[in-house]
C-alpha cells in the first residue's frame, strides 16, 4: 500500500530546491564573457570554466543515486544542498581563474540534486504516473533559465563576488525549507551492497536510455550553458539580452518535458523518441549551415528545445522500468551519462572555434550523434525488457 500523504510537499518541494541547486550549476555560464574579460580568457579557457561543474555534477549521480536509495532523499537532498553553500562562498573569495576553477568543479555537486530529486520523488508514486511526475520533478531544470534571467543583472549590480554569495544564502534557506517540509517515506533499501545497486549495469536498456540522454540532456545542458556564448560570438548581443533569450531556450525545453512524460504514459515512449531524434539530426544540419542568419539559428534553437524537453520527458518515463528497488542506481547511472553529454560538447565548441574559426563542425557532430540514437532505438529497443508500451491507469 502506497503512502500518499505527503506526496505533493515532496513533489513542489523538490522541484524547487531542484531549480535552486540548478541555478547554482549554472551560475558561469550567463556571465561567463564577463569573466572572460576580467582574467583575460581565451575561448577555450572560457568554455573549460563553462564545463567544468558539468562534469562533476554528472559523475557523481551515480553514488548520489545509490545512497538516496539507500538512506532516503531527504537526507541526502539537505545534506547536498548544505555541502554546497562552502564552494559558494570560497568562489565569491576567489583572485584568479585557477581559484575560480577550482571552485567550480566543487560548485558541480549541485548537478547531482537531479539524481537524488528523481529517485526520491519516483518512490512516492505509483508507475501508471512515472512519466507526468518525473516530467514535473525534472523541470528543476528551470535553475538554468533562472541563472540566465538573475546572474547577468546581480553581477551589473553588486559584483562577482555577490553573484556567489547571493545564491549561497539562497541555497541556505533552501535547505531549511526542504527539510521541515518533506519527509522521509517509501521505504529505503536497506543495506543494499555497491554490487546489487550496480547490478543494473548488466542490462543493455540501462545502457541505450543512458546513449539516448547523452544527447537529450547533453544538448540541453549545452545549449543553457553555451547559447549565450554563442549569442554574444555570432551576433554581438550582450550579456543580459543572451541571458534573457536562452531562458527561454530553457523554459521551453523544461516546460515541455512533463508533457513528453504523459504522451509516453499515453502512447509509449519509443515512437516519441524516434520523432525526437528524426527533428534533432535535421535541425543540427540547419544550424550548421545557416547559423549566420539570426532569424533561421533562433527558429531551429527553438524546435531544438522543444524536441530535447520531449525526449527528456520520455527517456526517464522508462528509467523507473528497468530495475524495480535499483530506481537510484538506473538514474544515477543514465544522469551521469547524460551530464556528461553536457560536458564535452562546449570544450569541443570552444576548441573548434579557435581552430576552425566557426563552430559548424560541432552541429554536424550533434546530427551524427542523433541520427545514431535513431537507428539505435529503431533497431535495438524491441529487444529489450523495457515496456515502452503504454500503460493504463488503475
């Protein structure tokens, strides 16, 4: 018998703390030319810092994952959340790009709140509802539109110093909420070894969902860090006008994932994905080769967002379906991959920018990678035990 009291606390309370933490893993990124200027970066130096809490905050989903089920979400969500405030407030003391960097990888934990979030709220819903509450959870990935908006208007106003610090008060408060006002429920698994958690490594659909989010949330996590870069690069907007028009990029894509959520419960996940990878490999073609027209890169970003928040949404419908109790180790596991999907892709931009001078390699590479996922999903999931048919209420 499921316990339901408490759900919807555990729900909004986590979907916040989650965009709070996520602002946090996005806090470069909007202000990043501005650092730039101040340490005198090159582009690659500027995408590194970018990066650099993309890859922390993906690894380390899979052990956040695997205690959250072991110990509970609550505790774990609080104590992450409290872990986080000190590389806050050693960045805002930071004097140099090494000391900044340094704080960055740290400021990277906060990327794992994702793993811990799903996880802990998947345990309080029955499976009929895993893809329209997953979907709902996962829109903490407003944190990046909420950096986007906030970070480029407190660094005008009070400093770098203070982009930090502010947020590290912020995250402070978070905690407190969260805890008072969740709670610990749903059974955790208790005593569950490394080896029985990582046993989901042994089952291929672990690994297609995780090649499938590489590209879904990578591209996300890559365009929320990098569009304003791009922005700024190809057409010589400003800080704050970048930042305002990826939060939409953003909002679109986060907004429309609980939606890719329910159409998966509706109708199955795998036909949803073919048609996201089918539009994500044409939209990189278009961007890669009519990325100077502003008009033609701002429609395609916009179709992008849309098909990334859709197959984000249908990824983690089935994530729940692979391992019943292992829920934290399977979302640890394709979390991390997916982050990882965030990391590599704006060091490869920024590398190709200084070399090649554009960046159209990296949106041709984006359309390979899709249309691999296509002919992936197309030829492999069928065999596999995920049941990606749908699935009615009771």
């Amino acid at each position: 018998m499921r316990n339901t009291n408490g759900q919807t606390s555990v729900l909004v309370l986590s979907t916040v703390s989650m965009i709070v933490s996520f602002t946090i893993w996005s806090v470069f990124a909007p202000i990043a030319t501005e650092i730039q200027k101040i340490y005198q970066l090159t582009i690659t130096q500027k995408s590194i810092l970018i990066a650099t809490p993309v890859l922390l905050g993906s690894l380390m989903r899979i052990p956040m994952g695997i205690l959250t089920d072991r110990y509970g979400g609550r505790r774990i969500f609080v104590l992450t959340m409290l872990l986080l405030i000190f590389p806050m407030v050693g960045a805002g003391f930071a004097d140099s790009f090494a000391m900044l960097l340094f704080w960055a990888f740290f400021i990277g934990m906060a990327g794992t709140t994702f793993a811990i979030s799903i996880t802990y709220v998947s345990k309080w819903y029955p499976p009929q509802k895993q893809g329209l509450i997953l979907g709902i959870a996962g829109m903490g990935n407003l944190g990046s539109a909420v950096a986007n908006f906030l970070i480029p208007s407190i660094f005008n106003s009070y400093g770098l110093s203070w982009v930090f610090w502010n947020l590290a008060i912020a995250m402070a408060c978070m905690s407190i909420l969260f805890w008072v006002g969740t709670k610990d429920g749903q059974g955790t698994n208790e005593h569950k070894t490394l080896k029985a958690s990582l046993s989901v490594l042994k089952f291929k659909e672990t690994w297609y969902l995780s090649v499938y989010y590489f590209l879904t949330f990578g591209t996300f996590v890559t365009f929320s860090i990098y569009l304003p870069t791009f922005l700024n690069d190809l057409f010589r907007i400003t800080a704050l006008e970048a930042g305002i028009r990826t939060a939409i990029f953003v909002v679109l894509a986060t907004l429309i994932r609980p939606v890719g959520g329910y159409l998966s419960d509706r109708f199955g996940a795998k036909g949803l994905l073919n048609l996201v990878f089918s539009g994500v490999t044409i939209c990189g073609l278009f961007i890669a080769f009519t990325m100077e027209n502003f008009l033609f890169f701002s429609v395609n970003c916009l179709i992008v967002s849309f098909l990334l928040g859709i197959g984000n949404g249908a990824v983690f419908k089935m994530v729940p379906e692979i391992s019943k109790g292992n829920t934290g180790a399977v979302t640890g596991i394709v979390g991390a991959i997916g982050g990882v999907g965030g990391f590599f892709p704006p060091i490869v931009l920024g590398l190709t920018k200084d070399l090649a001078g554009d960046y159209m390699i990296g949106f041709l590479l984006l359309s390979i990678l899709s249309l691999f996922c296509l002919i992936l999903n197309h030829k492999g999931v069928n065999k596999t035990r995920l049941k990606v048919s749908p699935q009615k209420s009771a």
